[in-house]
C-alpha cells in the first residue's frame, strides 16, 4: 500500500540526505520526496510516498522520529487529504495535432505555458490519476519532455499538520491521539 | 570570557565530567592538542585511531559514562569508522572528536580532507559538522546528551581548524542543547500495562528474555524482582549475560546460536516471552517463520524503531525497562510456576555445552578448560572479561559464570575482530581497581596487537590469555560444518607470541597442558604488570551446540557422540 507521510524537518544543511539515506538503508522503498520552506523559517517541510505493508509503515514513522532532526511524522494515508503533483509536458503540436491537444489540455483543466511552432508545454496539477491520463492521452502526439514535482499533501478541513512550536514538537505529539506503538 | 574553540572543546569535555580521552593527533586537529596542555582530561596516546574507538567504547561499556575519543581529518578520521560502528551496533555511548580542514578549504579535495559526517551518517545516532566556534560549545554538549540519552549510541563531532583557532564568547549556560525533535524519554499508555500484566498473570510458560538493555538502563534489580516475585526463568543475550546472576536459580544462562541447548528448548516452548531490552536479532531467534510459534510476546524496549522489526509482539512497552518496570512490579501477582520450571530442569539434561568439561584430562589442552578454570580462579573478585570475536568468545559466554553487570565485555551486533585488547584498555582506565582480562583469538589479536604499546604506556595492568588454535577458528567451524572442510584461508601461520610480548616488555608464559592453567593464571594475578599468555589449545575444535544460519531455534547441532551428563553445575 502506498503510504503518505508529512515529515517536518529542521532546515539545516544536510537534513534532506540523513532522510535519504535512512530509507536507502532500512531499503524502504521511497515512490516520491519533495521537500520545501513552510511558513516558518526554521522548519523544512517533506511529503513522501512509500510502498509499505502497516507494520512497515509504523517502523517507518519510527525511524523517522529517530533522525534527531526531524520534529513531526505524520502517515496522512487514510486521513482525508488533498494530494498534489505538478506535471510540465512539453507535446509536439503540428498542424492538426495542435488543436487536439489544446483540446485535451481543456479537459484536463491543464493550462499552456508556452507556445512554439513545433511544440506546447502543458502545466498540469492534480493526483496522480489526473496527470498519468492526460499524459496517455498525449503520447500518441509525442511527448518530447517531461518533468513533474512530485507530490504535496495536506489533511483536509481545520486538523493541521504543522509543527505549532518549534520550541516542543513532542508536547504536542504527545497531545496526539495517533500515536500508538503497539498493536 | 572569550576562549578559542580548542580551548572550549576542553572546557566542554571537563564540565561533562570527562577525564580521559583516547587520541592520536594530527594537522587539522593540533589547535586542539595545543590546548591541552592547559587541561585537566588526561590523553591516552593510541597506536591506531581504531583502537582509540574501541577503548572509548570499552571505557562507556564498563562505566556508563560517555567515551571520548579524537583523531584527526582524512585518515584518521576514517580509521575510526569500525569502531563507531561497533558502538552502533552495541548502543554504546561514545563521542568522536575528529579534526576537519579550514572550513574555506571543506569541498576543494584539500589535503586530508574527507567528508567523515557523510561517511559516518549511517553509523552514528547523530553527527554534526561544526564550522563556527560560536557553535562548539552547544553541539558540544548536545553530543554527549545525544549519546547517552534514550537508546545510546556514537556521535561524531567533525571540527573544522579555523573554528578551533577562533574566539568567542564562551558561556556554558547558554550553550544548553537546542533538539526540539529528540524524544528519547517515551513512556507507555496505561492499557497496554493492563494488557501486558494480563498476559504475564495468565502465562503458565513464561520466559523473560533479558538483554542489554537491562544494563543500559540499570534495572537489574528490577529484572530480579520480576522474576522472582513471578516465577519466571530468564533466558540472556549475549550482551545481557551478567544483567542477572549467573547463579541465580531463575537464571537459565544464554540463549541463541550457541546457547544452552535446554534454553532454546524452553523458549520454543514458552507460551510468553517478555523481552526486555533485547532485539530479537538474528543470533538469538534462528528462523523466524519457526521460533516461538506458541508464544505470545510482550517487548519493553526504549526505542520504537525496534517493535515489530523482526518479530510482531502482542504488547509493546516503549520506555526505559526500569522506569517501566518499577511502574509494573508493584502489581505482579506471586504465582507457583513449579510445574514449568521442573519441566525446564528436566530439559537441562539434553545440554551437550557443558560435557566438555568432562573431556579426559589426555594432554590435550580444550579452550573451555582454559576459560572454566578462569572462571574459577578469578570468580568474586571484580574481574572483567573483555573478548574479542570467535570461538573462543562463545566458549567464553559458555563456560565463564557472570555474576555482574558490566563484568562481561564484546562486540556482539558487529563482531568485531580486534575489539578486545583496546576495548580491555578503555575498561581498566574507567575502572582501575577491577582485574581486567582480555581472552582473545590469535586472529583477532593480530588486528589491533599494536595498541600493547599503548597499554605499556598507560602503565595498565591488564592480562591477556590468547586461545591459539592455529586457526581463524570459527571460520573453520562454519567451513567444517558448511563447505566440506575446505579450509581456505583460515590456517595461521603465527608470530612467537612470546617474542612479542618481550618486545613491549611485557611478562608471558605459554601453556599447553591443563594441568599448567591454574598456575599461569595465578602468577599473572600475583603480577604487578601486564602479562600475556599464550594458550595453545586443541585446534580443530569446535562451538557446540550451533543453530546453523536459517534454522529453526531448537534444531540445534549438538557435539557427535554420547552426551556425557554433567553432575555439577559449577
Ligand atoms: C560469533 C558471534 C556469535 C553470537 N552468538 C550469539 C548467541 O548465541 N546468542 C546471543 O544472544 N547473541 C549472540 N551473538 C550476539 C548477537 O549478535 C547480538 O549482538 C546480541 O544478541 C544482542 O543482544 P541484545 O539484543 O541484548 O543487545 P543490543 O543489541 O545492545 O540491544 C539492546 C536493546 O535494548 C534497547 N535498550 C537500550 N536501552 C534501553 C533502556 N534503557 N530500556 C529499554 N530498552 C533499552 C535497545 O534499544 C536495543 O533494542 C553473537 C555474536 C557473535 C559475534
Ligand atoms: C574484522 C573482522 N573480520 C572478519 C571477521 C569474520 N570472522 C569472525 S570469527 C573469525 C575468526 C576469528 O579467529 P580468531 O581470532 O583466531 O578466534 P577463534 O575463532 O579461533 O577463537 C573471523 C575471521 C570478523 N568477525 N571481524
Ligand atoms: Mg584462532
């Protein structure tokens, strides 16, 4: 199964590959990692995707925390959650092909980025779903490059994710009902 | 008042009670060593930065204290890698201080420049690359709270040599350590107590199994009262043997690859096992798909990246094992377990581990006669055994009788070959009034043999017994067992062990019959000195009973031949 996890981070040099390296070597198997600022200077904030049975996905978490960087893991998987990738395809579009595919990008609600007489970029955001269709959909005109994010998560309605006090993330772990270690 | 960072890294060290350090200096951390000078923390010269890490480790493993050492950039940084991993492993709380090039120069390939926090990063409980003086004394003193706090483990401090010339404003009260996602002190929920006295007040074959943990957190007391107030045998780790006494009666002795085989029976038919600070590694459980299939599991255990890693437990009690026993024993119920612990006294029979003693005396000298009469001779007089990796280190968790915490030394996760005499260095500077001694393979004694200089040095009196089987012996036993006797590149050839000893200055003798054991090992105790005696046993020797790689727990190989039953227990 295919596990969410939010993961605040301290922002400091070298964070990004003691993560990197943990799931290299515990050989969980990472499916995407974006990493970025938050609202708060000093706290890095990771979505990351993992291919993990439940038990894994607990030692997982566990590991995490045991990164002395690293200040919150969160497993978002089965909270409600709006999931974002970002794709730019740049698609050949000659001719009769370019009003196809301006066609398709409507569709999609994908918007063009740029235009050139041989080429388009298409921007697109969405799930995984979303962006994995209008890309089989393109390929028959020729995708000429690709690249996307990889995705970034966030719990629906008021609940937050994010650290409320750099100074004591635990306290308000502790406060969380979701952490439970035995089974 | 302002200091350089040479002179705060001393300071710090003074102030987190640091008397020793284990170092071998060099260009890009001499600022430092100009500064000690003005210290009161003694430097212990090493001969290799290996050993330097392996006598802090010994150092943190006899005392609980945090071991230091220091070495300096490039190779010397790099040399310390085995010996930080080994303290991974073990959970042993050292701090490594290495020397780094001027902080304009870090990413150029200057002169011994190597990336040693990338290098150690998955071999340290945390590290830190420190480039400001203005940040010493703080990272500093989070090292030394990092390595000993939680589960504990190595943690290398990388130190620029600009931040080590330049000044600031020291203040070691500012300076607390700044670590807002460190959470070591976890406790546990109050239904998975409920849960797990539940289990334990309706288990009718319980087995503790007790491991190093138990030490860590200094619950032996604890440890015993459970037991006792519940009737349940304790089964040992390797690196648990001696959280229990060995004479206890609850006390089965050490579990796994080469443990008892009654121990592994009985764990195979317990209906509970309660770990406590132990790991479920791969040497103490055989096959997983088979081992305990009728038990449930209770795991005490201080960090959460544990439970459920290589066996799914029932109830899990995250939190430091005495906290969460003293929190416990107050509510275990006194329970008559006579008819289970008959039922294990009846298992004792099958034990082949002990029928070697019964060997006939026939001018042939055993390595677990060498270790049984050790123990006798050395028994009840603060002695601690440091072993190095092998055969011998088997025989010796065999045949030696731990009646103490900390009185048994070695590398069990990483099994180290070389770890002994250094680590036995580290244990007599920590605690001089204890008889130190180092039972070593004549492989493994070959790794790390040049820091005997460092021991003459020191002027420890440390002695040494080598069990000189000619052999890289338990790669011989795993060739004898696994590939047809093909003994491929395990023969020695050895130096004169004597000659070597001589040429430190250092007294030996070298036994080949039983009846020269005891006398040797009573002139080495009657010498002021260090000394070193070369055993040279039965070669072709072998560890029984083995659970070989893969196999379940209780499908044991056991010594050829008729048992011979042991009347004695001693
Ligand atoms: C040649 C060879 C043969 C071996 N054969 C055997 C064998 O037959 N039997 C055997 O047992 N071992 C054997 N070993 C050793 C084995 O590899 C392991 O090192 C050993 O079993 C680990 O013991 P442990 O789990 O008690 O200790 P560790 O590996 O040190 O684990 C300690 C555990 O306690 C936890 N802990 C730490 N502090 C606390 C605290 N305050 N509160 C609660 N929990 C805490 C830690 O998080 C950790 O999980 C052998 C090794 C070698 C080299
Ligand atoms: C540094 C290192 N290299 C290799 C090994 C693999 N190994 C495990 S035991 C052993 C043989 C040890 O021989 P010796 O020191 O003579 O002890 P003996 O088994 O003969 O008692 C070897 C090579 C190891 N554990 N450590
Ligand atoms: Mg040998």
């Amino acid at each position: 199964m295919l596990n969410t996890y939010v993961v605040y981070v301290e922002n400091k040099p070298g964070v990004l590959t003691r993560v990197a390296s943990l799931f290299r070597r515990r050989a969980f198997n990472i499916d995407s990692l974006t990493v970025g600022r938050t609202e708060k200077p000093e706290v890095s904030r990771m979505t990351i995707t993992v291919e993990a049975d439940p038990d894994q996905a607990r030692r997982i978490e566990a590991n995490l925390y045991k990164l002395v960087n690293v200040l919150l893991v969160e497993n978002i998987t089965t909270a409600p959650a709006i999931v974002r990738d970002l794709a730019m395809i740049k698609v050949a579009a000659m001719h009769e092909a370019r009003s196809h595919v301006l066609e398709l990008a409507s569709v999609f609600r994908a918007r063009v980025v740029d235009v050139a007489p041989e080429s388009l970029i298409i921007e697109i955001t969405g799930g995984d779903d979303k962006i994995d269709g209008l890309l089989e959909m393109l390929r028959p005109y020729g995708v000429l490059e690709m690249v996307r994010t990889g995705i970034v998560a966030m719990r629906r309605g008021s609940k937050c994710s994010s650290v409320v006090s750099t100074a004591n993330p635990v306290a308000q772990l502790a406060a969380d009902d979701d952490v439970q270690y035995s089974v | 008042m302002k200091k350089t960072g040479a002179q705060i890294i001393w300071e710090c060290l003074e102030r987190e009670g640091v008397t020793h350090v284990f170092g071998y200096p060099g260009g890009a951390i001499l600022p430092a060593y100009d500064a000690l000078k003005h210290s009161r923390v003694h430097h212990v010269l090493v001969r290799h930065e290996q050993g330097a890490t392996h006598m802090a480790d010994g150092y943190a493993r006899a005392s609980g204290q945090v071991g230091v050492a220091v070495a300096t950039s490039g190779p010397g940084a790099t040399n310390m890698v085995t010996g930080i991993a080994t303290a991974m492993m073990d959970s042993s709380p050292i701090v490594c201080i290495t020397g780094q090039v001027g902080s304009k120069l870090i990413g150029s390939d200057a002169f011994q420049e190597t990336d040693i926090t990338g290098i150690t990063l998955p071999i340290t409980k945390h590290n830190y690359l420190v480039t400001h003086v203005g940040d010493l004394a703080r990272t500093l003193r989070e090292a030394f709270y990092v390595a000993r706090s939680g589960r504990p483990g190595p943690v290398l401090v990388d130190i620029t040599k600009d931040a080590q010339q330049s000044a600031c404003e020291f203040d070691w009260e500012s300076a607390a350590p700044q670590l807002p996602g460190y959470r070591p002190d976890l406790s546990p929920a109050s239904h998975e107590y409920e849960h797990a006295l539940q289990l334990i007040h309706n288990a009718k074959r319980p087995v503790i199994l007790l491991g190093h943990g138990a030490i860590l957190s200094g619950a032996m007391r604890e440890v015993r009262d459970l037991a006792e107030r519940a009737g349940i045998p304790v089964a040992l780790t390797l690196l648990g043997l001696g959280a229990l006494s060995a004479s206890h009666p609850l006390n089965l002795g050490m579990m796994g690859m080469h443990g008892e085989a009654w121990v592994n029976h009985t764990i195979q038919e317990a209906d509970l096992l309660i770990a406590l600070g132990m790991r479920f590694d791969d040497r103490v459980t055989g096959n997983l798909k088979t081992y305990a299939p009728t038990a449930k599991k209770i795991h005490v255990e201080i960090d959460p990246a544990e439970i459920n890693k290589n066996v799914k437990v029932d109830v899990a009690l995250v939190g430091d094992l005495r906290e969460v026993l003293r929190e416990m024993l107050p509510r275990i119920e006194s329970i008559d377990r006579s008819e289970w612990l008959d039922f294990i006294d009846g298992l004792k029979g099958q034990s082949a581990v002990r029928d070697i003693q019964n060997l006939p005396d026939n001018g042939h000298l055993y390595a677990a006669h060498v270790i049984n009469d050790l123990w006798r001779e050395t028994r009840g007089s603060n002695t601690v055994v440091v072993t190095d990796v092998g055969q011998h280190q088997m025989w010796e968790a065999q045949y030696y009788k731990h009646e103490e915490p900390r009185s048994l030394i070695t590398s069990g996760g990483l099994g180290t070959m070389g770890f002994a005499l250094p680590a036995a260095i580290g244990v007599k500077v920590a605690r001089p009034e204890a008889e130190v001694w180092v039972v070593v393979g004549d492989g493994g004694f070959q790794m790390t043999m040049c820091e005997l200089a460092t021991m003459v040095q020191e002027n420890l009196k440390i002695n040494i017994a080598i069990i000189n089987n000619g052999y890289l012996g338990m790669v011989r036993q795993w060739q004898e067992f696994f590939y047809e006797r093909n003994y491929q590149a395990t023969p020695l050839l050895n130096p004169d062990f004597a000659k070597i000893a001589e040429a430190y200055g250092i007294r030996t003798a070298t036994v080949t019959q039983r009846s020269q054991v005891v006398p040797s090992v009573q002139s080495a105790r009657q010498n002021d000195g260090p000394v070193l005696i070369n055993f040279q046993v039965e070669q072709e020797d072998t560890v029984y009973p083995m659970v070989a790689a893969g196999a379940a727990l209780h499908e044991m190989i056991r010594r050829p031949g008729p048992i011979v039953e042991t009347a004695a227990d001693e």
